[in-house]
C-alpha cells in the first residue's frame, strides 16, 4: 500500500527502470531505493518490494545506486549551506548590487 499510495504503477516501473540504467545489478538495493524514494514522497504506509529481473533486461552503466545516494547527499549539503547563508545575511542590508525585480519589494 505504501509504494501505491505516493506512486503509479507507471512511476514505480520508471523509477526501477532508471535506476537500472545507471548502472545497478543488485535487486535488493534498488528494492530499498525505490522505498526510501516512497519514504520522501511521505509515504506512511507500510512497503514491500519484490524484483524480477527478466532474461533481455537492460543495465546501464554507472554507480547505481550509489551514484543516486551521493547526488542526494550533494543536494542535501548543498540546501543546508544555502540555509547557513541566508541565515548569516539575515539582518543585513541587502548588496550593492542585488536589482529589484519588477512587481516585487
């Protein structure tokens, strides 16, 4: 129900297929991406995820799984540095520089 309740069939299948195409072989670990990606989506459901791998099935190249987790990672710092930035500005008289963009104050 959990995966169902954030995901289509469609969406599910995509996201499993793109996963597989970055580069991952391990059924088990794009089990768990694809219910932690539920998790994000704020599934509260309860989830369980079975792979099939059928003969012809495509893999691409790439870190897989992993490569998904450090570009997560990346855009988690990334957001959190933002947050300290603005923080540290707030306060503070904007830049010499900064326009003031028509319709806005």
């Amino acid at each position: 129900d959990g995966v169902w309740d954030v995901l289509t069939n469609e969406e599910a299948c995509n996201y499993v297929r793109r996963v597989m195409l970055l580069g991952e072989t391990n059924m088990g670990l794009i089990c768990e991406e694809l219910l932690d990606y539920c998790l994000s989506l704020d599934s509260r459901d309860n989830m369980s995820a079975v792979l099939v791998v059928l003969e012809g099935a495509r893999f691409g190249t790439g870190d897989g799984v992993l490569g998904i987790r450090k570009e997560r990672e990346a855009a988690e710092e990334a957001k959190k540095r933002q947050q300290e930035l603005v923080g540290q500005q707030e306060g503070q008289d904007p830049p010499q520089n900064m326009f003031t963009i028509a319709g806005s104050q």
